[in-house]
C-alpha cells in the first residue's frame, strides 16, 4: 500500500471508528441515557473523539514501522454511557454494544454494492473499497471478546453465571490480549475483511 493511501486509509479508518462510537451513543440515547449527548460525543467533529494513544500514537507507530506500508490501525475515546439510564435494563447494554459492529457492517455493504453493481471509475473504486475494508474490519475486531470491546459485552450477556471465571480472566488480562490482539492479529483481521470484500463485492480487492 503506497504511504499516500496509507493516510488516506488513516481519515477512512478515523470516521469509521466516529460513525461507530456515535452508533453506541445514538443507541443509548434512545434507550434513555443522554450521557453521550451531554458530554458532545453525537458529532462528527473529530476533536470531540481523539484518543492520543488510540487516535494519534498508535496509527502512526504503526504507519513507521510499516514504513507506510500498512496495515494501520487505531481507536478514539469511547462514548460515556450510564448502563443505570436505560429503559431496557436487560439487552440494553447487548443493544447498545452491537450498534457500533453493525453500523460498520452497514456501511460496508453499502458501498461493497455500489462496487458490485455500479462500473465505478477508478479513482471511486478505491475510494470505495477503502471505506468498505476499513469498516469491516472495524466491525470484525470490536466483536473480539476482549473488554473493552463490543465483543466481550455481548459475550458477557450471555455467558452463564458458572462460567464468570472466563469473565474474570478476561477482565483481568484485558490489557496485555489486546496487545496480543494488535501484534499478532491484525493481518489475519484485515485477510478476514478482504474475503469479506471479495463476497460482498464480487471482485478481488484492487489496491
């Protein structure tokens, strides 16, 4: 991947993860906790989401070492919410949790179908695919069952009470599997989102 498209892959990446955490914050909203809103987390502005580590250090860490080559990747603050607010105190939190996953799937099968069905030109073709890899991608990994991820929450909502030793360990060594995760995985994570690609777009990924 050319470094110049490595940055742009950078802003693509950057909105996903926004649009994504707006989703978890629009949810929680409509289920009655207006923390996200009240704390300015239900915009588009990207200064309201920077992370420095997430948003800043790590994608750039990533884009040296790679030098330019990729793949990059990267997080922003989570949106707050007050899991004590909602209506829905039972699937609240598995509702809010799986909104960000499935925004990103959303949009990825959206502009995957403008590929498949429409003869794109190719400046829009990459464009495109960009925005369709990057938010499968994102969805694929915020459904990893390590907190703080989607994925553990929704694992979380129905691992039965014998099995909380699994949550326990989890929880615990949150931290240290999500370098894992990142070190190791990211390759494999972005091979799943471009078979992913492939299916939806019935073509093979042309960057």
């Amino acid at each position: 991947m050319a470094p110049a498209l490595t940055f742009f892959s950078l802003i693509v990446l950057l909105f996903s993860v926004i649009i994504h955490e707006i989703a978890h914050g629009s949810v929680a909203y409509s289920l009655g906790d207006p923390t996200a809103k009240y704390s300015d987390r239900l915009t588009l502005n990207p200064i309201k989401h920077l992370d420095p580590f997430g948003s800043i250090f790590l994608p750039l860490f990533l884009f040296l070492i790679s030098f330019g080559q990729g793949p990059i990747f990267g997080w922003t603050k989570p949106v707050p919410i007050n899991p004590y607010n909602f209506r829905d105190q039972k699937w609240g939190i598995l509702k809010v949790s799986i909104a960000g996953p499935l925004t990103n799937f959303l949009i990825a099968l959206i502009f995957g179908l403008l590929i498949r069905f429409f003869a794109l030109s190719k400046p829009f073709l990459i464009l495109f695919s960009v925005i369709t890899v990057y938010n499968l991608a994102w969805g694929i990994f915020n459904l990893v069952p390590i907190p703080p991820l989607d994925g553990s929450h929704i694992l979380f909502t129905f691992l039965p009470e014998k099995w909380s030793n699994i949550k326990t360990f989890l929880q615990q060594y949150s931290l240290f599997l999500l370098i894992f995760l990142i070190i190791f995985g990211l390759d494999l994570l972005f091979q799943g989102a471009i078979f992913l690609y492939s299916l939806i777009c019935g073509q093979p990924l042309p960057i």
